[in-house]
C-alpha cells in the first residue's frame, strides 16, 4: 500500500498545478494581508477604550437627535450597548494580530483549498483513461480497492499539505504584518453582528476543525465522479459545479424545508458546518450540530461506497 502512495505522490506533484495551486495559497495569504493592513491600518499607541467611549457619547446624542427615525435609533441603541459590553469585557474592537488576521482571513482560504482538491480528486482517476494508463495501472500486482484507496488516501494528504502550508503560512505572515497576539485574546466573532465574544485562538480552530466534515463529502463526491466519468475534463467540470452550486441550492431548499420536512435529509444544507460556531445560520427548526453531522457521515460513506462499486465493476477493455 505504502508503494502505491508513493506512486500517487509522485503522480500529483508530476503536474505543474500542484504548485499552481500551492502558490495560489501563499499569494492569497501575502494578498489579503497586504490588503487588511492598508484597508483597516490600526494606531496600536491609541487608547480604543477612550475611542469607544467617545463613539458610546456620540450614539447617546444621536439617540436623542429628532433627524433620525425610530428605526435609526433603535439601530444607534443596539451599537451603543455593544459598545458598552467591550469596555466591560475588557474586548479591543481594534486588536490586530497575526492570530485576528487568521480568524478573519485564513479561515475563508480553505475554500481555496476545497477547490484545489475537488480537482485533484476528479482527475485522479478519469486521467487515468483519458491518458490511456488505466490498463498499465491494472495490470500489476495488486487489488483494485486497493489501487483506488491508494489514489483517495494521496488526495487526502495532498489536502492535509495544502492545509498546513496554509496555516504556517498565515501565522508567520500575520506575525510580520500585525505582530504577534495571543491565543486567548478576546475578539467578537466576525460572523455576528451583536455582542458575541470568542477567544481568537479557539476561533480559529474550531472554524478549521468544522471546515473538515464538508470538506470530506465534497471530496468524496470528486472521488466518485473520477470513477464514473472516463472523461477528464466531465469528471472536474461537474465536480466544480457542484462545488460552487451547492451554496445556491442550500437557499434553495432552506426555503421549501418547513413545507417538506424530507428535505431536512438532502446533503446541501449540511455541507458548512460553521454556522454553529457563533450560531448565526438556523437552518430549519429540529437543526442541529449532531444531526448534521450525521447526515454527512451517511453521505460520505454513501459516495465512498458508491466509489468502490463501480471501481470494481469498471470495464477497462476499452
């Protein structure tokens, strides 16, 4: 088995994309460092409890002010409330290091890295017969599952490399750009528009770790559609579609669940587990953590099973 992975290996990093892909990521994380510094440049020798307090004085007269509606005020009432909860807190609105660049930029990247993998998945095995090597791969002494565990086993690790260099990456440019914060820093949480503190460091990793389950099914769909599809370019193109359409159909299908209750079991609303970090998505009542995972873990065994089927059962005469 080991040989076999380091046949795969060898394979993938025989095509030039692999490190297109690779710089990509370190050009992102250079990029939108370059870009957070300049767009939201922070005065680090300034007082922000005074600044917020300043902000809190002119909400209060705002509040006050007959030029706004009652809307507006109800909207001025809300920051300035917000604004008291950081002072009590002890929560600077304006920290800036290399672990809030990672919670605010680093975490959107991996999408990059499911695009990059969703490739190499789709074309691991359809460019086995568009190139005409199929037959070669066959022929040696080994079982099939045993062939295509070795090629998904090696997209896996591809994923696991692209996903440290990204990480690595980030901190150290973070580190550069923003200097070095710590793990337990306070922050709001970039996804909620209330008063919702989050340590950064747990932040970060739990928007990682709840990255993996849709990342997994994506994957494994890639996977199964190389099996499926001689065609190279069939195989990538519907695997990138459904990538980018699944945002789309989770709208889609959010808006008819409360009529249809089946469609709770559909993949799609599943698929981005993030959600429930800050609890900012509600997808449907009945929705939670547990039951989304469950619904993905019988998605991918589902697909990876698929997989394997029509593997073995693959005519490779022509």
């Amino acid at each position: 088995m080991m040989s076999l992975i380091r046949n795969e290996w060898m394979k993938i990093f025989q095509k030039k994309s692999s490190y297109v892909f690779i710089g990509f990521l370190l050009l992102m994380v250079i990029g939108s460092a370059f870009i957070e510094s300049k767009l939201n440049p922070v005065d680090k020798d300034a007082d922000w409890k005074q600044d917020v307090r300043a902000d809190i004085k002119e909400q209060e007269k705002q509040m006050k002010s007959p030029e706004f509606d009652d809307e507006d005020k109800e909207f001025f009432k809300e920051q300035m409330e917000v604004n008291e909860q950081l002072l009590k807190e002890n929560i600077n609105p304006n920290l800036q290091t290399n672990w809030t660049y990672m919670a605010e930029w680093t975490t959107s990247i991996t999408s990059f890295i499911t695009l990059f993998v969703v490739i190499v998945c789709s074309s691991l095995v359809s460019s086995e017969f568009s190139d005409g090597t199929i037959k070669q791969l066959l022929i040696r002494p080994y079982k099939r599952w045993k062939i295509l565990l070795s090629k998904y086993i090696t997209s896996l690790l591809f994923a696991a490399l692209l996903l440290v260099i990204l990480l690595a990456f980030s901190f150290l440019i973070g580190l550069l750009f923003f200097g070095n914060g710590s793990y337990s820093d306070k922050i709001m949480d970039p996804t909620s528009f209330g008063f919702a503190p989050v340590l950064v460091g747990e932040y970060v990793v739990n928007m990682m770790v709840y990255w993996i389950p849709g990342f997994l099914v994506i994957t494994a769909i890639a996977f199964m559609l190389s099996t499926l599809f001689k065609s190279q370019a069939l195989a990538v193109g519907i695997a990138i579609f459904i990538l980018f359409a699944s945002s789309t159909l989770t709208a889609i299908i959010q808006s008819f669940i409360e009529k249809n209750e089946w469609l709770k079991f559909v993949l799609f609303p599943h698929l981005d587990l993030r959600g429930y970090i800050s609890e900012t998505v509600n997808m449907f009542d009945g929705a939670s953590l547990g039951f989304s995972i469950g619904v993905l873990a019988v998605y991918y065994f589902l697909f990876l099973a698929l997989t394997f089927f029509f593997f073995q059962k693959k005519d490779i005469t022509n």
